[in-house]
C-alpha cells in the first residue's frame, strides 16, 4: 500500500479490473482509517493522477445512443439495468479518488479528504454488490456495453474544485436519488430480494455522498466570499452539457442539504 493519501489515490485509478480496483479501494479506505486511529494520519502526498482512470477491456463502451435499451420488465432488462449500475458505481470509485487526488493542493480541512476516502469505499462495496446480484442471474460486468464519456465530467471540471463539487456530487449523485427509488420498485416487482436490498444500501449511502458536496461546496463559497446558489447555476451552465431532468426527489435532496432554488431553475420540464 503507498504511504501517502495521493499515491493510494493514484494507485486505485490505475487498477484497470473492476474487483481488483474496488478491493485496493477498500483496502487504502482501511489503511487510512487505521492510520488516522493510531494517530498518524496518512500524508496527502503529492502524486499526480492519470488524465483518465484504467478501465478493463470490457465492458466495451458506446455513445449513450448506441447502448442497446431493454424493458426491465423481462430478466434480460433488468441485468441491463444492473451493468449499468455496476458501470456508475465503478466510474464512482474514481471519482472520489480522483478529487483526493486532482486538488491536493488545494488546502482544505481533513474532514475532505476523509469524506471523499469514505465516499469511494462506499462506491466500491456499491460496485461490489451490483456484480453480486448480476453474477446470481448468469451474468457479469463486462457481459454487456456500456456508456462511454462517464469520465467527461472529470475532465472538463480538472482544473476547479467548485466546479467538480457542483457537476459530480450535486448534480450527477443527486440524479442518483431521484431515480434509485424506481429501480427499487422494478426489482420489488420482479421479487429479486438481493437487488433489493443491495440497491436499498446504495440509496441509504449517496445521501451522505450529495452532502458531502453540498457541504463542501458551501464552505469554498465562504472561503471566497459568493453566494452558493448564484455560483452553482454559473459552474452547472458551464461544466453542465444540458438541462437537469424532473422529477426529483426533492425530500432526499433537501437531507443532502441541496435546496429546490439550486436545482429548480436549471430544469426543464418533463
Ligand atoms: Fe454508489
Ligand atoms: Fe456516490
């Protein structure tokens, strides 16, 4: 394991197989925990992250307009729906680490980076699950194509903070919850108690993910002297490639301290 919370960081975003990535993941977010218990905490470091994170060489990726759509009314829809979650909760993994990574330089209280190691173990064991409940079914991350361009928020927010806190936890989680009860809903139906409960533990868990963003956003707007919810509309319209799409959940939102007035005016209508 590296010594330091970058070199971890990197460490991760350069595994390229899915299992292999989210048990290193796991592994530093112990190996942190210990190290803050002990009362040595684990250096930041300064090793720089890779442009893009390794991936393994399936799933094969697409233009979201080529991915095949499937009901999830039938067993196939519904492993459909699984691979493209387990594809998020991957593309998840990195992004928390990347954002330990990306803006090490940038001094901010421990509790950041503390959050975000927490927030990436959480998507690993998420990662983990969705390959549990694909593999029962007879299939497996990688059987299926999956979006391309996952990484594009990253790269295009790479160089601010507020920017990457705006667009991934605040806008890409927060879709998150407006969508997971439904997904819920279809495997309920479907009387698969595993995707149940495993998709239960993944929309209990990005909560904290959005507030963590939420909350982190705010105290750079402090530090800077600006009105949140102005900035937010300006680095969502700018990193942002479209409108945010209704209904949302607006009872979760609020938990993860994202107010209507943030979200609202960047919408359109159904
Ligand atoms: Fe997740
Ligand atoms: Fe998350």
């Amino acid at each position: 394991m590296p010594a330091t919370l970058t070199g971890c960081a990197v460490a991760v975003l350069q595994t390229a197989d899915g299992r292999a990535k989210t048990a290193l993941s796991r592994a530093a977010a112990q190996a942190f925990r210990d190290a803050q218990a002990a009362g040595r905490p684990m250096p930041m470091g300064d090793t720089a992250p890779p442009p893009r994170p390794a991936r393994p060489t399936r799933p094969e990726l697409l233009s979201p307009r080529d991915v095949p759509r499937r009901r999830p009314g039938t067993p196939n829809g519904r492993i459909a729906l699984l691979h493209a979650i387990a594809h998020i909760e991957l593309n998840a993994v990195d992004l928390h680490w990347d954002i330990i990574a990306r803006f090490a330089a940038t001094p901010m209280p421990p509790g950041f980076a503390a959050d975000w190691v927490k927030a990436a173990d959480e998507e690993s064991k998420h990662f983990n699950l969705m390959c549990d409940c694909l593999e029962a079914m007879g299939s497996h991350y990688g059987a299926l194509p999956a979006h391309a361009g996952m990484w594009r928020a990253a790269e295009d927010t790479a160089g601010d903070l507020m920017g990457r806190l705006a667009v991934v936890p605040m806008v890409l989680e927060a879709r998150g919850l407006d969508v997971t009860p439904g997904m819920i809903e279809v495997f309920r139906k479907a009387d698969d108690g595993r995707a149940v409960a495993a998709l239960e533990v993944i929309y209990t868990e990005e909560v904290a993910h959005v507030a963590y963003g939420s909350k982190w956003f705010h105290f750079l707007c402090g530090r800077h002297d600006l009105d949140p919810k102005d900035v937010f509309h300006d680095l969502v319209q700018r990193y942002f490639h479209g409108p945010l799409k209704p209904p949302f959940n607006d009872e979760k939102r609020a938990e993860a301290g994202l107010p209507p007035d943030f979200y609202w005016p960047l919408a359109i209508a159904d």
